[in-house]
C-alpha cells in the first residue's frame, strides 16, 4: 500500500471543517487539519507579530477601547483570510484530482482489442 500524496489527504479532509477550524479558535487550527504546515506557521507567524506589534505600539499605557477594537479586528481578518485560502485551496485539490481521474478513465469499447 502507497503512502497517499499530499492532494489526496487534501481532498480526503473536509473543506467546512478545515474552514470552521480556521475561524474559530483564529489560530490556523484548520491547517494542522489539513496537514499543511506553510500556511499553518505562516499564520503563527502573522498573528505573533500582530500581538508584538500591539505590545509595542502600547508602550506603557493602558490599551484604549478603539485600541482593543483594532486588536480583535486584525486577529478577525487573519481568521477570515485564512477561512479563504483552505476553503479555496481544498475546492482547487478536488478539481485537481477529478481532472486526474478523468485522463486515466478507461475507453468506452469492450471487448477483447480496444
């Protein structure tokens, strides 16, 4: 038995699951789901620096209301990118992979010389 390939544990994920997971805890959760690992640091990444970023603009003041909005609203759009790209990237592996199962499907004739 092969080892499966990385689009086909892609495809044999579900798309809404790996999207749910994403947006949800914001953490790219959906990715570890997915078993991909770029994107999954790639979004550790970016919500690391945002909360840097966010200590660092702070200084030693109390955070505003407006501050905290803009906080949550950037944790919100690194939720809803990411929701994005595994959703799009999951529909993308499926056609990928029925176009594959498509140029292999046997002809059409039967019988002894096809």
């Amino acid at each position: 038995m092969s080892n499966p390939s990385k689009d086909e544990i892609l495809a044999s994920s579900r798309g809404w699951v790996a999207s749910f997971l994403n947006f949800l805890p914001g953490l790219g959760s959906g990715y570890l789901y997915q078993r991909r690992w770029k994107p999954y640091f790639l979004t550790i990444a970016a919500i690391t620096s945002w909360f840097v970023l966010g200590f660092f603009l702070q200084g030693d003041s109390e955070t505003s209301k407006r501050e905290q909005i803009i906080g949550v609203c950037g944790l919100f759009f690194i939720s809803i990118v990411t929701v994005i790209e595994a959703n799009l990237a999951f529909k993308q592996t499926i056609k990928k992979i029925k176009d594959k199962k498509e140029k292999i499907k046997p002809s059409d004739k039967k019988g002894w010389f096809k």
